[in-house]
C-alpha cells in the first residue's frame, strides 16, 4: 500500500553507476521535477525486474520512497526500452551524448518540461533510424534554448543593429551574433558565415523532423558545430566524455569510407525485424 512517502515519477535514465554487489545509482531526467537521483536496490542481481528498467537510456515510470539520504526506486514499469537504438554502436552514442549534455547543464529538481520533451523526441527519432549530425545540432541549440542561453541571432548583441546578410561572427561569451563594426572589440569572437546564421535560424525555426532532413556541406557543418560547441562549453560544467567519442568515430568512419556522407551519419539498418 502506497504510504505517505510514496510517489511515482515518469522519466528517462540519464546515468547510472554501480553500487555495492547489488545495487545501482540511478540519475532520471524526470518529466515534472527535471533531474533526481535515487536508488535501485537489487538492481544488478541476476532476474531482478527492477534491473532492465533502470538502465541507461530507459524510459519508465518508477515507483519512490522518501528519504532522507538518495530516495528509493522500489517499482518499475518500463514505458521505452530504446532496444534498437541501443544495437547499433551510432545512435547509442548519439543517444548517451544527448543524455551526458542534459546531465551536465542541468541541476537537480529545476522542472523543464519542454527540456523532458525535447530529449524524448530525439531518443524518438535516434531509436527509429534518425539519428544523425543535424539532430545533435538541433538538440544543442534547443537545450541552449531551453535553458535560457540561446545565442541573439537577429540583432547585433553589441549595438542592436539588425545583422545584415553578411560576414558576422559570434561570441559564446557575449552571448550572440555581432555585426562586422562590433567584431573587433570582442576577444572571442569567431568569424559566423550567410550560411551558418541561416542554419542556425532554420533550427529554431523549424521542429526537429524538419531540420534533420538539412543536408550540409562538411564545412558548414562544422562551422556550426564548433559555434554550437563554444556555446555550450560556456554553460557545462565539465568536458563531456560521450562527445570524444562520438568524435573518434566519426573520424573513424571517414579513415575506415565506412560513411559516404562524412558530415550525415549513415542510416542503420534498422528496418530488417
Ligand atoms: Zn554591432
């Protein structure tokens, strides 16, 4: 019978860490109160029916007991496993880097709905093959978004000009686009093309399904995703291990032509069962 100090939240395992012989600690990316930790008693003894619901990249509703060190999960129902995201090494990674990035610029119990949204969205798209370069830009941007921090890509951050169909740049520190008469008297300003002002518009312009289909030159890809990048190296508290690695396979693919579109991740073969 469900107590006083009962309560069930719905979310997605974000991290997760071993405890003891038999227990895990589980971070959820929670619907109503954002990020909660908590732990998963038994969890990794074999036959466990709390273990399958609290792995990484699970979607759930969880059943918790107040306390007053980490509350407990002491039921669970899986709601998405993300099974055939979770067979293919790309869009695991794409996915784990999606969940380190909300791990890392978010702190404990600020709600954000429209965040818990997004990241379900992208686990959505990555788990039915839609996994590539434009969904993790568009995800960055959004989050920046999301959490107060997207970069002023209309005006001119310094002196309020409407910024024309020119040669800007764009500083992470002072926080958007600056006009070329401003650039110079800003130290972290980086040159920001026609093209990647239009890119970066077009994702916040547009829904995820859209701007997934944008297919980009590889060099404006990384322009936009080394700008992106400074961005959220302003807010995150730590370098993120999931984007290394996501980096070293990509360079990967491109030694091993094991991708044809080196700045568009290829499609998996998910449709065979
Ligand atoms: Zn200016």
């Amino acid at each position: 019978m469900a107590g006083p100090r009962d309560y069930q939240v719905e979310g997605l395992v974000i991290r997760d860490a071993v405890v003891g012989e038999r227990d895990r600690v589980v971070v959820l990316f929670s619907r109503d109160e954002g990020k909660l930790s908590f732990i998963a008693r038994g969890a990794r003894r074999p036959g466990s029916s709390l273990g399958p619901c609290v792995q990484r990249l699970t979607r759930g509703r969880f059943q918790c007991v107040r306390r007053r060190s980490l509350d407990l999960i002491t039921q669970a129902v899986t709601v998405e496993s993300y099974a055939r995201l979770k067979a293919d090494l790309w869009p695991m990674s794409c996915a784990l880097y999606l969940a380190e990035l909300v791990d890392s610029s978010t702190v404990e119990g600020a709600a954000n709905r429209r965040l818990y949204d997004l990241l379900v969205q992208a686990m959505d798209t990555i788990d039915q093959g839609g996994g590539n370069d434009m969904l993790l830009r568009f995800f960055e941007l959004r989050l920046l978004e999301q959490l107060g921090f997207c970069p002023s890509l209309r005006r001119c951050v310094a002196c309020n000009a409407v910024l024309q169909p020119v040669a800007n740049s764009l500083s992470a520190r002072q926080g958007g686009a600056m006009c070329p008469a401003c650039t110079p008297f800003c130290e972290d300003a980086l040159p920001l093309s026609v093209d990647a002002l239009k890119v970066l518009r077009f994702y916040l312009a547009n829904d995820m399904d859209m701007s997934c289909r944008a297919r980009l030159s590889a060099q404006l890809a990384a322009e936009v995703e080394e700008h992106l990048r400074r961005f959220l190296d302003s807010i995150l508290q730590k370098e993120l291990k999931s984007r290394a690695w996501l980096s070293r396979l990509r360079a990967e693919a491109l030694l091993t032509g094991n991708r044809e579109e080196p700045t568009i991740a290829r499609r998996p073969e998910l449709e065979q069962d």
